[in-house]
C-alpha cells in the first residue's frame, strides 16, 4: 500500500561556516587583598559566630504573631529570678560568698548535710531522728530561672575569695536534731533556731565559743550542754517557751582542774584547743527564760552572770524566791527583772529580805511582777527608803521610768500603753444557786487600772459591774483617759449597764469623756435597743441606790463618742427597730465642721459590726441608701464594712447596693 505521508524533501546542506574566535577583553587586575593579622582573622571569626547566633535566636513569624500577651509562656527576663525564693541548695551555696545564711521556713528536719559538704568539704554523721534527709532542691531543667541561678551558682567564689559562715538562721521549722559537726563552724557569731523541735543540743554546740547572739525559743529543750555555760563571748541568749527545770551556771566549773575546763583537745592524730571561759557566761547581758518550768531552787544563785542587766522569769513557777532575790540584788549592771505571771507572792519579800548595808538592785528600774501574788504593801515595806536608793514607782502607764526612779508592776494589767488599748475581763451573771450577797462585798475602785492592792481575787472584783463603767474612768481621771483609743469590753454581762459621771463632774474636770476613743467593742454583752444609764460621783458606779434612766443605745453612743472609727456590738440582743434612719445617720455620718462645735464634730464610723444579732429587716439602711440615689459623692459618709452576718435577714432592700462598701457580709442569713 502506498503511504499516506507526504514525501520528505532533501535536506540542503550547509556550507561549512568558521566560527568567529571571542574578543578577550582585558581588564586591569584586581588589587590583591591585604593579608590580615591572626588577631583579626579571630574577631571577625567572632563577629561572625555572633551574628549567627542572633539570627537562630530571632523567632521566625507564626500564625500566632501578635499574640505573645496571650501565650501561656514564662517570659525570660531577669526579673524572674527574684521572684521565686532560692532553693536551699541555692541558698547554701550563695552563703558562701555572704558569710550568713538564712532557711527560715523550709519545712527542715534538721540542717541539711549540704551545708557541711559545701562550706566545709566534710559529710556529717547520720542522725538518729533523721535518718535520710528530703530533697533541697526544687528547681526543674526547664525554668529559666532556675537555670539562670544555676549558672550564676556555678560561677561562685573560689575558695580563697569564700567567707566563713558567720549567721546561721534556720526558724520556723521542723528542726529535731542538730548534727554534732555543727562545731567546726567555729566563725558563728549568730544562731537563731526559734520555733522548731528541738529537744536537745549536741555537746559540741557548746565549741562555738564565737557565738554573741542564740535564739533557742519555742522549742523543747529540757536540758543544755554541761559546757554551753562556758561560752566566752554570749552577749544574748533567748531560751523562752521550752521546758527547762534549771539553770546550772556553775556546771562547767564544778571538780575540774583550772587548765581542764578552759583547754579541750580533740581528735585522735590532731587536737584542737578550745578556749572557754573561766566564770559563768561573763559577757551576758540579756537573758529570756520565760514560760518555762524552772523553779527557784533550779536556779544556780552563786553562778549568775556578773554582767547580767536584763532577766525574763516571766510564767514560770518559781516558788519561794529569797535566796534567788538576794543574789539578783548583788548585779551592780540589772536594770530589768520581769516576772510577770510567775508563781510568787508575798512570802518571797519579807522586811528582813535586805538591810541597809546591802544596798540592793543599784542599778534596777523595772521590777514586774505583773499578775502575780505580791501586793503593794508589802513591796514598799520591803523596799522602804533607806533599804533602795531609788524612789518607788507604782505608776505603769507612763513611758519609761524615770531618772533614779524604781518601777514596781503589780496587780493585773488592763492596760497596754504601746498600743493605747483597755480590756477589761469578761463578767458574767451570777447563777441561780449563787447567793447575791457575794457580790455586794465587792471593794470600791481606787484604782481601776492597775489595782496595786490585793491578790488576784480582789482584783476580779474591783472591777466595776457595769457593762460601760465610764464614771470609773473619768471621775477619778487615770493617766490614759485623755489618749485612750481603744476600749474593749468584752461579754461584760453581769450588768448590762453604763456608768456615767454627772454633768457637774464633767463640767468640773473640763474634760471630754475619752475625747480620742477610736475603737469601741461591747461583743457579747447582751446588749439590746435601750440600756440601763446611771450617773454617779461614785467611782465604782456600784450604788444599786442610784437611780437609772433607760435611754436608746445607738444615739447614747454616737453622744458619747463623737472621734469612733470602729464599733463592735456583734452577738448582742440588737433588732431592725434600733436601726433608724436618723440613728445610723446620727452614728456613721460625719458632722459638718461649719456647723458644729470642736467637740462634738463626728468624724464618722468606718467600720459596724452587727454580727450575731436579731436584725430581721434593713429599713434603717435603706433610708440612708437615699442618700446616694442621683449623687455618688456623699461627703459625709465614711463607712468601709458592714457586718451583718447571722442575723434573720430574709432580703436585701435593692437601694443597699448603692451603699459604697469595701466590705459587706450578709452570710448566715434566712
């Protein structure tokens, strides 16, 4: 068969055609680069390595650009590190380079083994107590503050740049023993192991013969090492809240040869002296022995520091007290013996206790015997004129005692001037079974505050009866009644009363009855819309003869008390009806300065209480909410909380949300 493509025509052949050669264009030679130094070559190197690095570390766009606040990321910024505490190998480590050292609340069972590796190359002995020690360290390879603290950790002080320890801090813990290695910290100058579990102290504590400052409270220490009475250089010593029986000053001294007790070899190949002092802790000055169990007889009389200037007896049971009195007499440097609450009385202070020849306590000017069984007749027969060089000082409502002055504290305290605050005890109604009678022999006040005379049972009972015994207070003017700011009066409900002095006496004594009074509490004293108001020249306000008036509550106070910030009456007998408009305007609005007296000018509660009561409706608040209806700014209103917790409060009126409160508690309601 014939095809059907068409027939291909001839290729025609080409003449051979001689290619051109290229032009070489010749153009002038490159300068030839300068060689460059080794030194060079390197930094360029680094600029180089250092530019890459930025460009790896710059973060590449995502879909999430823009959104960095959002992410849930930890920002790496230096700022970090302080924020979180340093772990207690951390912590360890950084003393190095500090001398002193602080694992307050760290939950420790004891000091940890670290500190002995890292400050002083050794591992210390197991302890008994504690046979494996937890963890110290919580930081975690993926915290950039951690990481960044462990870098700086690493780069610490070599051992010649490295400073012994000097301050140990370890309180509030769960310290149980303490490892007998603690001893070749022979710098420490400064120990502080209050609030922890301690029960006893290894012997060597007693080498740190550096120490000037050891705080061993609120721990429960029985007993101390023999030779911790040695220490050269204790300037300090706090041992208050444990359970210690004695005080053997003298232990390190007794039936020991001189050159014994004051060198202590140690070691098997090698010995190290130990120089300790030849008399009972000759540098001590301040000592806290307080809410222990020692007794008088525990106490080592011969053996008591000669530099001893301040001594704190305080709750313990002492006892019969005349050989301890007469040796405490004979420090030339005492200033201060508190025995507050302590067990002693009367028998300890007999008028032979000192002759004049003895010249007691030169130096004394505090002696308290707060709350104790000692009166004040017998402490001025005791020390009379002639026996102390001193003028006997009964007063404890000023500051500090004055120049060649003695100050005696007697009787209980109601009063605390640090902080301008009266408390007076609870009373409550006699019962059924009890005859009234034993009550009307109560003594009259002579002297609310301090109550030199009597024992503590005479105490209770000089005590006014009434709830509010305003009349004691002001008719015979003690020292505090003119810058009083606090007065708490609590389940007072013997006699749910107040005592008030005549208008004569007010006008006579041109006074204001507690004319800086801030804070105010009647907390459970069965209080209700009207109380009971007698007014007397009577300083004890307990003549059942006077007549009483019965006036409202709430208004009597706001009168009263024109400068209170603060009232309390929670758990009282109070109902919606003595919470008026015009009574709660009267006692939390201020006064207009223009428009009243000096005086009388209010200067507005800022905090009611009214807990517990039997408020059953807010009628009363909802006036005053009127207020704020159209005009957020009310002037006048200072009120920051409202206490209305367990009341019978079955709403809340709509217009008390524009009260503007700091604090509203309405829990406990129906």
């Amino acid at each position: 068969m014939k095809s059907l493509k068409p027939p291909t025509s001839p290729q025609k052949l080409r003449s051979p055609v001689r290619k051109a050669a290229k032009l070489v264009v010749e153009e002038d030679p490159a300068p030839k680069t300068p060689a460059i130094s080794l030194k060079e070559q390197i930094a360029l190197r680094r600029a180089e390595a250092k530019k890459a690095a930025m460009k790896s570390a710059t973060p590449q766009p995502s879909d999430f650009e823009g959104l960095e606040e959002a992410a849930p990321t930890k920002e790496s910024s230096e700022d970090a590190i302080d924020l979180g505490r340093w772990s207690v190998k951390e912590t360890i480590e950084r003393a190095r380079s500090t001398g002193a050292i602080n694992l307050a609340s760290r939950a420790l069972p004891c000091l940890p083994s670290a500190l002995f590796d890292i400050h002083l190359g050794i591992t210390p002995e197991p302890l008994k107590l504690v046979p494996v020690e937890p963890p110290i360290t919580t930081a975690t390879s993926d915290d950039f503050s951690a990481a960044s603290r462990k870098k700086e950790a690493s780069s610490g002080p070599s051992w010649y740049e490295a400073q012994d320890l000097a301050v140990l801090k370890a309180w509030n813990n769960e310290i149980v023993e303490i490892q007998s290695e603690i001893s070749m910290f022979g710098s420490l100058n400064t120990i502080d192991l209050h609030n922890n579990k301690l029960t006893s102290l290894p012997d060597t504590f007693a080498d740190l013969t550096a120490l000037t400052s050891l705080d061993l409270s609120h721990n429960e220490l029985d007993s101390l090492p023999t030779n911790f009475w040695a220490l050269p250089n204790l300037a300090t010593l706090n041992l208050s809240h444990n359970q210690l029986t004695s005080l053997p000053f003298s232990a390190p001294f007794a039936n020991v040869q001189p050159i014994a007790r004051t060198k202590d070899p140690r070691g098997d190949w090698f010995s190290v002296s130990i120089t300790r002092a030849t008399s009972p802790l000759p540098k001590l000055s301040t000592v806290n022995v307080s809410h222990n169990k020692l007794k008088a007889s525990g106490i080592d009389c011969k053996g008591l520091p000669e530099g001893l200037a301040k001594l704190d007896l305080s709750e313990n049971p002492l006892g019969w007290c005349i050989e301890l009195l007469r040796a405490l007499a004979k420090l030339k440097r005492l200033t201060e013996v508190k025995c507050e609450r302590a067990d002693i009385g009367d028998d300890s202070f007999p008028v032979d206790l000192f002759t004049s020849s003895d010249s007691p306590f030169l130096a004394l000017s505090v002696l308290d015997l707060g709350e104790t069984q000692a009166t004040r007749p017998v402490m001025e027969a005791c020390l009379r004129p002639g026996i102390v060089k001193q003028t006997l000082e009964f007063d404890v409502t000023q500051g500090a005692p004055k120049a060649g002055s003695l100050r005696v504290v007697l009787g209980k305290r109601y009063y605390d001037a640090k902080t301008q605050t009266l408390t007076l005890p609870p009373s409550v109604a006699p019962s059924k079974a009890q005859h009234m009678r034993s009550f009307s022999l109560a003594p009259k006040l002579s002297s609310l505050a301090l109550s030199e005379n009597g024992d503590k049972a005479d105490m209770a009972l000089a005590i006014p009866t009434p709830t509010l015994p305003l009349c004691a207070i002001f008719t015979q003017p003690q020292p505090f009644a003119q810058t009083l700011k606090t007065l708490i009066l609590t389940n007072r409900k013997m006699d749910p009363s107040f005592s008030l002095p005549v208008q004569a006496v007010l006008e006579e004594n041109q006074h204001e009855l507690l004319p800086c009074l801030e804070e105010l509490s009647f907390e459970g004293c069965n209080l209700s819309e009207n109380i009971a108001v007698s007014r007397s020249q009577d300083p004890g306000g307990n003549d059942v003869a006077l007549p009483r008036m019965t006036e409202r509550l709430l208004p009597l106070l706001a009168k009263l008390f024109p400068s209170l910030r603060t009232l309390d009456l929670s758990f009282n007998a109070l109902t919606g009806a003595a919470l008026d408009k015009d009574t709660l305007a009267s006692l939390i609005l201020s006064s207009d300065p223009l428009e009243t007296s000096t005086s009388e000018q209010r200067k507005g509660l800022r905090h009611l209480r009214l807990r517990g009561n039997r408020i059953t409706e807010l009628e009363g608040f909802q006036g005053v909410a009127e207020l704020f209806k159209g005009n957020r700014d009310v002037p006048s209103w200072k009120l920051e909380e409202l206490d209305l917790r367990d009341n019978e409060i079955g709403r809340l009126p709509p217009e008390v949300g524009l009260l503007p409160l700091d604090v509203f508690l309405v829990d406990g309601n129906v």
